[in-house]
C-alpha cells in the first residue's frame, strides 16, 4: 500500500530539515494470533490512512543550539513556523528521521515541535491503548538513529498484539551496494557504503546548497546542523560549510561515521556479509502494540 507524503506546503530550503519525504510501504499482520491477543493490524492501517496537518515551529533548533558554533540574532517569529501534511504513519517516520541522533544525542533540535505534534495526532488517531514506535537506523544497533514514540506502554500482564509498518525512509537504498560491498572489501566497504547513504540522506547536497545561500533563519540552521554533526563526529566541516560546499562538508562527514561504523559492525556482525544483509538505511519500521481494556 502507499500514503500520502508528508509535505511541507511551505515549500522552501528549509524542507530539508525535517527529510519530510516517507511514504508508507508494507503492512506485516499482527505477530501475536488474533485468539491470544487484541488485533493491532486495524490501529496500523489507521495510521496510514488518516492525515494530519501539524503545524509547528523549527524554533527550537534556534533556541537549543550551541552559541559557539552558530549564534542565532532571534529564536522566534513567523519566519519558523511551517506545516505539514501526510499520513499519520509517513510523519511518524518523518519525525523518526529528523531526530536522528548520533551516540544518543541530537544532531538538531530543530524539529522537536515537529515531533510534538506528529506524537499528538497518532495519539488521536488511534486508542489510549496503543502504543506506536518509529524507528530509523541504518542497521540494528547503529551509532546513528532516530526514534519517536506516542501511546502509554502496555501494561506488564497485557496481552498484546503486534503489526509493523516498513516505510520508506527517505534515504538512498544502500543495502545491494553493501552486499557487494562486504564480499570486495569487508567490514571497511560495508560501513563506507553505510556512512555514505546515511550522510547523503541526513545532509542532501543540493538542498542543503540552497539552504546554506538561504536568508536566516534557514541559512544558519542549515549551517548549524553541519556544524554539530561535524563536532559530534569529531570531523572539522567548519570550512565547507562557511564556503556552501555540501559536497565536500559530506565527504567528511562520511569518512568519519565509516570509521565509528566499522568497528560496531566487526563488533556485531560474523562477518561482513552477515553485517551488509543488516542494512536498512532507506527503511522506517513503525511497531503498533494494541492491547485490550482490563489487560493487566
């Protein structure tokens, strides 16, 4: 099945922030049998189904940014504010995405409201007792992640029913080149395959070019955005981006995650084919849990 994008319907260089570019893909069927445990397969088709419009501020990306290494003249006005509009389950995955965090801290604050508000309207879409996580990560376990969750946790005797939705994440598909990756060049060719689709996706060059030319406060989140990924991937793209060069500023960036991203997959994985056949780089999974009134 597919849904609706999640659009900004200002259509601007600040699109990008957010990587607002999910569609839904396929639904699996509740994982626990119907007899045993509440249909949660309902709840998922919901949220592929019904549309939001989330309006919210990129603000906060002002507001939490570190001062040294781009100072913002203001953290508030119209010039923030945006909209969206998609499914439910596409801005789940968009919200996922946008909040990707590296060692479990945020590149940009820029779309916590963002976050907010999709948290709000799968809690509407839905019942008080689902609970909906999205997550994105180039493989399991990654460094590099993003995560949203909405809905109260089940309660711990409940019984549960499980549907999962696979969306597309936005970012290039990477999982053949790391196939053949990992039988030219190991580990070392897996995780610059990773590192490269994820840093492509997280960092588009030619939005990103126009973003970095843009008038505040597009130009300095953008710029801001690179600057902290640089800093938490212990890279200097302070040049790059001062002179709007994406290309450059990426290729940075990439050597650095390949480098984490090596070591965990020699870590994880048996081998590098088991570690290439791991990758979902260009794949949202949201998990719907359903359970009943009275459970627990």
């Amino acid at each position: 099945m597919t849904g609706a994008r999640a659009v900004s319907t200002l259509v601007d260089a600040a699109a990008f922030l957010l990587l607002v570019s999910a569609a839904v893909g396929t639904l699996t069927l509740p994982a626990v049998a119907p007899d045993r445990a509440p249909a949660a397969g309902a709840s998922a088709e919901r949220l592929s189904t019904v549309t939001a419009n989330p309006h919210y501020s990129l603000a906060p990306g002002a507001r939490s940014a570190n001062g040294s290494l781009v100072a913002f003249e203001h953290a508030d006005g119209p010039e923030f504010d945006r909209v969206a509009h998609g499914s439910v389950a596409a801005l789940l995955a968009d919200a996922a995405v946008g909040n990707a965090t590296v060692d479990g801290r945020e590149i940009t604050h820029a779309g916590d409201d963002f976050e907010r508000e999709v948290r709000t309207a799968a809690r509407d879409a839905t019942t008080r007792r689902v609970r909906i996580r999205a997550l994105w990560t180039p493989y399991p376990g990654a460094p590099v992640r993003g995560v949203v969750t909405a809905g109260p946790r089940p309660p711990p005797a409940a019984r549960v029913g499980v549907a999962t939705l696979a969306l597309d994440s936005g970012m290039p598909a990477a999982g053949s080149r790391a196939r053949s990756a990992a039988r030219a060049d190991g580990y070392e060719g897996v995780a610059r395959v990773v590192a490269r689709a994820t840093v492509r996706g997280l960092f588009p060059p030619g939005e990103l070019r126009l973003a970095l030319r843009g008038d505040s406060p597009v130009s300095g989140l953008a710029r801001y955005r690179y600057l902290r990924a640089g800093r938490l991937l212990d890279t200097d793209v302070r040049t790059p981006a001062r002179s709007i060069e994406p290309g450059l500023a990426n290729e940075r960036l990439s050597r650095a995650l390949a480098g984490r991203i090596e070591g965990d997959l020699r870590d994880r994985f048996e081998t590098p084919v088991a570690a290439a056949r791991a990758v979902r780089v260009g794949e949202v999974r949201v998990v719907v849990r359903r359970w009943e009134a009275g459970d627990g």
